[in-house]
C-alpha cells in the first residue's frame, strides 16, 4: 500500500508541475507577442482599470465638458509636431494609429450624449470612409483580423484643431480632496467649403480614456518651449491639467449645452466664471477655518471698563474742559499770523485828513 501511495504522489506531482510548465509558457508567449506588437499586458489593463475606479464610493460628483483649442497655451502640447520627429507624435497621431490597428474601440458621436456600447461602436472601416481617409487593408497572418495601413500624409492630423474633453469632478472620501478624472476625448476636423467658407466643425469620435491612457504613457510629449527636456507624458499632462478649455456643458436634467441656456455672450461669459469658481471653492467650503472666528472676535472685541480707565476717562474730560473755559487766556498769534494778517488787510492813516 504504501509503495503505491508513494507512486500515486510521484504522478500527481510530475502532472502538476508539467501543467504549471506549461500555463508560464503559455503566459510568457503571450506577454512576449504583447510586447512585439506593441500592445499592454493584461496585469497592466487590471491595474489601470482598478486606479480609475478607485473613486467609485463618491458621494458628491459632477460632469463637465470643455472643448480645448489646440493653438492656445499650453494646448499646442498635443498639436505640435505635425510629423513624427525625434521620437514625439502628436495625440491625434497615437489616438489614430491604435484605431487603425484595432487596438482600441471608437464610439460614434452622438448630440448630447455619450453612450459606450457595442450598439453605437463604430466600424473602422466605415469610420474612415465617412472622413475620406485613404487607407489600405492588411490582413493579419494567424489572427483573422484586418489592419488598415495608412500614410503618414494622409492622416488628417493638420485638421484636428480642437478636441472635447469629458471630465467628472468628485469628491474622494479616503483622501479627503477633489479629483478630476477624463473620461472620454473627442477629436474634431475643423474644415472649410470649397470656396474658403466659413469652418465647420465635425466631432469625429469618442473614445474612452482608460483603454487610451496606457499607451499614452509611453510617449513623451514637451511642454514648455523654454524647457525642451521631455519631462512628462500625454498622461501627466491631463492628469496635472495642464490642459485649459472654455466649458461648454454641463451634465444637466434637460441635457442642454451653456449655449442653449445662455444664447446672450455676456451671460454665457458669467455662468462659464460661475461654474469653475463653484469647483474650485467647493473644497474649501467643506473644512472650517478656527483661525478666521478668532481673529475678527479680537478686532471687534470691546475692552471692559475697569477703574483705572475710568480714571483716565475723567482726566482727559477734566482737560478738554479747561481748555474750552472762555476764562482762560488765549495764546498769543505767532509772527506768521501777524505778517498774513498785514499784508492780507490794507492799513489805514489814524491822522485826521482836511
């Protein structure tokens, strides 16, 4: 019995560790394939997924939507180069390429709302006929999928002028602070008529932050042109918000944007103001400042009236009384009042005239 107990535990053991041979080389396969075509791994995707759902148990929360102009401050981050140099791509370029290599997902755009299913997710192909992309499909060898080369000329990278940036507020309770988180950007062509017409903007896409964010980590982006060291990437740059964009919306119950409920300039102009005071003062206005109470009780606190200032009291009285008695004598005027007084009056001859 216990020759065959011994047996028994040897192939129980040489099947384990065979299987367990066999799931490292299955796995280090897959991370090295991964890593050849530029793709993340799946402990990469777990970790991003976790940190962007950290603020899940928020009590306080609110959607904003800027539209960020590519040509002011330190926007032209994303715009510049147009072409590839020294290692740098502009957002758009990134953003394009992992579509055209199907590595992400786009959803289609629709007026006044944003849903990320796979009902409205939009065909690749159809995407780049819409906007007339010229483009040529490669079959993947062993995948059964399509990529779809493009040429670095015929990417309509000069046209993106702006993107629409989707943006939550909430209040993190763990830390006690505000957090700003992306959730989805929107690439929009600025193109004009045949005839150098007015510019029409065409919002091209949505796609989600968090399946974008990962490969945006990898490259490096200059954000200041006395500095041309390449400090951070396009990350660091919407998670500092670097970014500055005019908000356009709010998330509200009729779903209508600042222009449709503020169709005066000036007004619009207020409510915008109004909107970002009330996120930068909300955190504020959670804690209570012991210092501010104190200081305006002590300015206007009263001293109590105590004998010794009372003393004082009658003193001073006792004096403005002597110096307003009419018995006393009065100073006599100085030199200077007696000149003014000479030269202002003219002087008359007491001798009698005949």
């Amino acid at each position: 019995m216990t020759l065959s107990k011994n047996i028994l535990f040897l192939c129980m053991f040489f099947m384990t560790t065979s299987l367990s041979a066999q799931v490292r080389r299955a796995v280090t396969k897959e991370t090295t394939t991964q890593q050849k075509s530029g793709d993340i791994t799946l402990r990469a995707k777990s970790f991003i997924e976790t940190s962007q759902n950290n603020n899940s148990g928020s009590q306080w929360s609110r959607t904003i939507y800027r539209e960020l102009d590519l040509f002011q401050g330190t926007n032209a981050s994303l715009y510049f180069p147009e072409e590839p140099m020294d290692g740098q791509t502009n957002l758009f370029r990134i953003i394009f390429g992992l579509i055209a290599e199907n590595k992400i997902k786009t959803y289609e755009y629709l007026d006044g709302r944003e849903i990320y299913t796979e009902k409205y997710e939009l065909n690749t192909k159809e995407l780049l006929d819409k906007f007339y992309i010229i483009y040529e499909e490669v079959q993947q060898k062993g995948r059964g999928n399509i990529t779809f080369k493009i040429d670095e000329s015929d990417v309509p990278c000069n046209e993106v002028r702006s993107y629409f940036v989707k943006e939550k507020w909430s209040f993190d309770p763990m830390g006690s602070k505000m957090v700003s988180t992306i959730e989805a950007i929107c690439p929009v062509l600025h193109r004009s008529g045949d005839f150098g017409a007015d510019v029409t903007k065409y919002p091209m896409f949505w796609v989600k932050y968090e399946a974008l964010k990962p490969y945006l980590i990898n490259h490096r982006i200059m954000s200041d042109g006395e500095n041309n060291v390449l400090r951070y990437n396009y990350d660091d740059f919407f998670v500092m918000r670097q970014y500055k964009g005019d908000i356009y919306k709010t998330m509200n119950l009729q779903n209508k944007t600042l222009m449709q409920l503020y169709p005066n300039p000036d007004s619009l102009k207020i409510a915008r103001a109004k909107i970002e005071a009330e996120l930068v003062n909300f955190e504020s206005s959670l804690w209570i400042k012991d210092d501010a109470p104190v200081q305006s009780v002590k300015k206007n606190e009263k001293k109590p009236k105590t004998e010794e200032t009372e003393s004082d009291n009658s003193e001073t009285e006792e004096k403005g009384m002597r110096r307003s008695n009419p018995r006393s004598k009065e100073p006599a005027p100085t030199k200077s009042k007696v000149k003014e007084s000479s030269s202002s009056a003219p002087v008359r001859s007491v001798r009698r005239t005949r």
